[in-house]
C-alpha cells in the first residue's frame, strides 16, 4: 500500500509531543490511540493495514500515537488515563475539529467514553471494538486474577525487548489466536517496536486499573458496540455490558476468536455495519428535529431565522460576535448544513425566527 499518511506532532499541556496521521479523504472518522501502535509502521503491517486501508476509504482517518508509544515521545514520567484523555483532546484541538465520529478500540474504548462524556457536543457517534470499560483488576479481584496480572507484567520485563520473540509470543496468541505465522510474527515485531519493556509494564498497571463503567449511561450520541464472541484478550461479556449501558446503544457480534481482527469473514461484518451506522445516522441528522441544539444555540438560531447577522445576533444576545460564530459552526455540524440559507430554512420550518 502506498504511503498516502500525513504525520504531524501535537504538543500536549505537559510539553509530550503526540505523533498524528491523517489518511484518506470524506468525511472524518478520528480513531482513540489504543496500546501496541506505530502510526508508521501500521501503515505496512499485516495486522493493522486494512484497518487503515479500508477505514481511509470513505473517510479522512486521523490515528495517533499515544504518548510512551510509537513515534510520540516515549520518554514520559505520566502515562495516566487521564493522559491519554488529554492527548485525544491535544490531538482533536490541533486539527481544529469541531464535531466527529470517535472510534475507540480495546483500552482505547474507555478514552473514548471518557472524552463522549467530557465533551458531548463534539461526538456525533462512537464506535467501539473490544473495548472494555473495567480493567481486569476492576472485574476480577481474585487472588488468581492478581497472580495473573502480575505474571503477565513479569513476562514483559523479561522479554519485551529481546530479538527473540517467545515472551511475547504470549501476547500475540491471545491478541490474535485465528492468526497465520505471518501475522503473529507481525505482531511480535509491532511489540518489540512501539515501545520499552518499561513503558510496556506501566501501560498493563494502568490498564488494569480502568474503570469508566459509571460513566456510559452519560453517553448521548449514537453508538455502535462491536465485539468478537471468542476474544481471549478482552471477554465478550465485557463489550455486551457496555452495550448495556450506553442508552440506545447497537450491539453487534462478531464471529471471530481475534481482539484484533484481521483480514477475516467478521472484518467485512464490522466495516460493513461501521459504514452503515455513520450512514444511517448521517440521514437522520437530515431530517434533524432541532432538538438536540444546546438553549444558547437555539436563541442562536432563532435570531438567524429572523434575518439578524452576527453582529446584531451578538448585542441582541449579550456576546461576542466571535462568540456567535463558534455557535453558529456548532448548529451547521449538528444541523448537517453547510450554510446558513440552509439552517434558515430549517428553523422556519420549526417554526423560528417569528419574532426578534
């Protein structure tokens, strides 16, 4: 595959600098950074180049590294969740995005509830694949499950970052158990790659520490809930509870054992269901009832059906005009216009703009 990516560094509030990519063309589709990425070297990877492939088809993808991986600084004293919250918003603020759909895979499901939560208003639609919103020591607080956990982060001091690839190996098979000697042997060199053993070790305490659960009935867009029925990595009960608690959530499964889906049967399912939940969404934005328009932006609307421009909007309403403008850009996107003839239209209908 050619390399079409455009990689760009964003500097976040504590000076880390995040590596970005934007790929593709249409409209954007922002996907969570989520563990074991190399926004360059995914490019060429059997393991994620069809994502990136055929996720840049109908939209302009932007991925990036989250920071202590791949091309953003690995050097870092704070790889917290709040972090990688921090670093979406970084990311999302430094390509000046207004409103998007936000795809979060694995532990990048959880940033990406947590950042839907903080910030309604920029999140048309989430999508998440593998996710989990409970750490494995949220879930399970057995003293199995602590053995577990600790074996699992003593098996990547040991062997993260030797050329041989047999402690990682251990990795790889629950990452992907369905996948050929190609791709599992892809994966073992994306580990070695992205990042140290040492980083690898805290990113494992902190995933096991995760938990948004209480924060998914907050969740007020749309949302597509994508897991495989047999993922040894993060189990299928934990994507359905998700499901469950996100109002008006679809749920969709997918028959394959891999957390990281490869170029299989139930990849096709979950492009095919992706494209058709932006799609569907997209033409019900179309027949847009106002309704979801914050009071402010309403009094906004009203005022530009009334005929008033944006300085006059701004003294009627006691703004700043630069003020109005950020609202006015905020109804287009939620309002799917382009222009303001267009939302004019659309709030007469409803019945704006009778009187100043």
């Amino acid at each position: 595959m050619k390399n079409h990516q455009k990689i760009q560094f964003a500097k976040a509030h504590d000076g880390t600098h995040i590596a970005y990519a934007t790929t593709g063309n249409g409209p954007v589709l922002v996907k969570a950074a989520n563990w074991l990425s190399h926004i360059e070297h995914d490019w060429v990877c059997p393991v994620w180049q069809h994502w990136m492939a055929d996720l840049s088809k109908q939209h302009t993808l932007i991925r990036y590294d989250e920071r202590g991986c791949g091309l953003s600084d690995q050097n870092v004293d704070d790889l917290s969740f709040d972090s990688w919250v921090s670093d979406l918003e970084t990311v999302v603020d430094a390509i000046g995005l207004k409103r998007f759909p936000l795809l979060g895979i694995s532990q990048g499901g959880a940033v990406a509830i947590a950042y839907a939560v903080k910030h309604p208003e920029r999140v048309s639609h989430l999508i998440l694949y593998g996710a989990y919103a409970r750490g494995r020591l949220v879930r399970d607080q057995s003293s199995e499950a602590i053995d577990e956990a600790a074996t699992m982060r003593k098996l990547i001091q040991l062997g993260w970052g030797r050329e041989h690839d047999a402690f990682r190996q251990v990795f790889a098979c629950q990452f992907m158990p369905g996948g050929s000697l190609t791709d599992l042997q892809a994966f073992n060199e994306l580990q070695r790659i992205s990042c140290s053993a040492d980083n690898a070790a805290k990113f494992l305490d902190e995933f096991n520490r995760i938990n948004v659960l209480h924060m998914a009935s907050k969740i007020k867009c749309p949302t597509l809930v994508l897991h495989a029925k047999g993922d040894l990595r993060v189990a299928y009960d934990e994507g359905r509870l998700i499901a469950s608690q996100i109002p008006g959530a679809q749920f969709v499964p997918l028959d394959s054992d891999n957390h990281i889906l490869l170029n299989e049967p139930a990849w096709d399912v979950f492009m095919q269901e992706v494209n058709d939940f932006l799609a569907e969404n997209k033409v019900k934005k179309s027949v847009y009832t106002l309704s979801d328009l914050t009071p402010r932006e309403t009094q906004v609307l009203n005022q530009m059906a009334a005929g008033l421009d944006n300085q006059s909007i701004a003294t009627v309403l006691g703004m700043k005009e630069k003020t109005v403008r950020n609202h006015i850009t905020h109804i287009f996107d939620k309002l799917v216009v382009e222009n303001r003839s267009q939302a004019i239209i659309m709030a007469r209908e409803a019945g704006l703009g009778k009187t100043n």
